[in-house]
C-alpha cells in the first residue's frame, strides 16, 4: 500500500524510473556499442535499476504492478544489451 500524504505525487516516482529505464535500454539500440552516450546510458540504466527499489521501499509504496514493471524492465535492459554487445 502506498504513501499517500503531502507527497503523494512522488509514489509514482519509483514507476516512472522503471519506465524511464525501459525507454533508456530501446534508446541502447541506436547507439554504437563504442559510443560514450551508449556507455552513459547503459550506467544511467543500472543505476536506475537500484534508485526504484529503493525509493519505493522509502516511500512506502511497494506494489505488484510496480514489481512486475521492474522486472519487464530488467527483461527489457538485458535483452537489449545482449542484442548490441554479442556478437552476431
């Protein structure tokens, strides 16, 4: 259950992290793998991936659809980042 108060708007910010991280493993796919802004985002990425968790334990907002976001999320960056670092 979540927070609901004064702050109400930020227990959707865990969320919108997660979505921001699916966006950010799509936009890997246009890069070049030797590319700084492909490193960027890749660490952009993974840091991300720890922020959510956090700040949805911190601010009580825990949810199913949350974790299952989270884990589309981490289908999504590993798919991506398997596509462009493998060899084909």
């Amino acid at each position: 259950m979540c927070f609901y108060g004064v702050f109400s708007k930020m227990t959707q910010l865990p969320n919108n992290i997660t979505l921001l991280r699916i966006a950010g493993s799509l936009g890997l796919l246009l890069c070049d793998v030797t590319s700084v802004v492909f490193w960027l985002i890749h660490g952009l990425c993974g840091i991300s991936d720890i922020a959510d968790g956090w700040l949805a334990r911190k601010l009580k907002c825990v949810t199913k659809t949350g974790a299952l976001l989270d884990s589309v999320a981490d289908i999504c960056f590993v798919a991506c980042c398997a596509w462009k670092l493998l060899p084909k």
